[in-house]
C-alpha cells in the first residue's frame, strides 16, 4: 500500500483494508478446517485444532467462515473500492475452492499453484489504493508466488511423515531429495529475479538493489545447504529455511517502505 500510494496511504483505508484481509484470510483458513477434518486428525500437527478436538462444531465453523468472509467483503466494499472487494473474493474462493479441495490432495505442485491465494494481498492492497493494477504490483506479486514453494516445502521436508501418513502428495513426500532441493533452488532464484525486477519497475534507490540481493543471497545459501546427505541435518536447515523465509519476506517488505519513504 506505501509502495502504491508512493507514501503513506489514508489511515482509515490502510486499517479498513487490514482488517478486512485478515477476515478474509481467517475465513479462507476456517473453510481449510472444515473441509479437511479427515487430514488434520491424522497429522500431529493439526491434530489439536478445533475441530478434530471436538472443541467446535462443523456447522459452527461452516457458518464462522461464512460470515467473517461476508464482513470481510463488506469492509473492502464500504472502504475500498470494487476491484479490491472482488480480488479479496477470488483470493479466498481459489485457496478454499481451488487449492484446499482440488489441488492439495492431486498434485505434488500444489502449494506452487495453490500458493497463488497468498500472493493476492499484494493485488489486493494496490488495488485499495489505486483503485487499478500495475507492473509494480505483479513483480511483487512474483516475488511471494516464487518464495511460497520453499517457504512451505521447507515445512513440508520437516513434517514428511505427518504428510504421508495422511496421504498428502506434498513435493518433499513423493520426490527425491535432489529434486526437491533443486526445485527450491529454482524457485528462490526466481524469487530473487523478481525481487530486482520490483526495485527496476517501481524506481527503488540504489541501496534497494544492494539489501534486495544480499537478502535473496543468504537465503539461496541457506536452501543449497539442503544438499546434505544427513537426514537429521536436512530437518534442521528445512527449519532454519522455514523461519528464514518469514524473515525474508518481512525484512523485504520493510525495505521497501524505506525505499518508498526516504
């Protein structure tokens, strides 16, 4: 939204549009745990959640994700503007329609195409702003679509078993290591690509390719490390990558405000 607005955007649109996002991700992530009951029971870790538990009803949590989607949607209609309301509508019917009930359970490339739910906040917070989509907004888009894959394959590689007791084809479960490992390399080089291509296509300062590239280095340098043949090592750098990842994406982030800024 800084980066759309070139600045710092209206306060009642930036909350309006926080709010509503998080409804709407919350809604998308109920509707997750209904329709997979049957995964998470045979998971540990998901077997604590809600539902499995006993602690809430399916209707309650069907109607829970109903209603929080429509307030979501309210919010970005009132606040925002069309093409935000219905970017934040698509975003949750493709992780719930899309990714939870057709790709997750079909395709070792799930999370590479169902992945596309989590990069629609950057649409959906230009879109808030400028009220249209731009180049700027699609190479950011890129950089969360290419740092998905690693990001949760990463997660995957640690919980291998969870997946493949519940039958889960997640990439780490049906492939061998090398190629999971090259995957994740590709797709962090493409993460970093775009990266560079945002700083080329928004104007960013010199200083913006520089962090950009150190950050994207280091966490290419932490996925190669992969490569290693001992399983227990794998589990620990798949960790690492895991919360290296978050770390990533929010120093990014941050670096762009400041670029945007100062």
């Amino acid at each position: 939204m800084v980066l759309a607005q070139g600045g710092i955007p209206d306060l009642t649109l930036t909350l309006a549009t926080l709010v509503g996002g998080t409804l709407a991700a919350g809604s998308a992530n109920a509707f997750n745990q209904v329709l997979e009951q049957d995964l998470d029971i045979e998971m540990g870790r998901t077997s604590k959640r809600p539902l499995v538990i006993g602690e809430l009803s399916t209707r309650t949590a069907t109607v829970f994700a109903y209603v929080t989607s429509l307030i979501s949607l309210a919010i970005f209609w009132f606040f925002t503007n069309a093409l935000a309301t219905v970017l934040t509508l698509i975003a949750i019917a493709f992780y719930v329609g899309i990714y939870t009930a057709v790709l997750k359970r079909r395709t070792s490339q799930n999370i590479v195409w169902g992945g596309i739910a989590g990069c629609m906040p950057v649409l959906i917070g230009w879109a808030a702003v400028r009220g249209s989509l731009s180049w700027s907004a699609f190479a950011l888009f890129m950089v969360i679509f290419f740092w998905t894959p690693p990001h949760f394959w990463a997660l995957a590689i640690k919980y291998k078993d969870d997946y493949s007791k519940a039958k889960v084809p997640m990439l780490p479960v049906v492939a061998a290591e090398h190629i999971v490992t090259r995957q994740m390399v590709a797709h962090s080089l493409g993460m970093i690509a775009s990266s560079l291509a945002l700083g080329l296509l928004a104007g960013l300062p010199l200083w913006y390719f520089i962090i950009a590239s150190v950050l994207g280095i280091y966490f290419l340098i932490i996925v190669l490390r992969l490569r290693s043949g001992l399983e227990a090592e794998r589990g620990k750098v798949a960790e690492r990558i895991f919360h290296g990842s978050i770390s990533y994406l929010s120093v990014l982030s941050l670096v762009i405000v400041l670029a945007v800024l100062f």
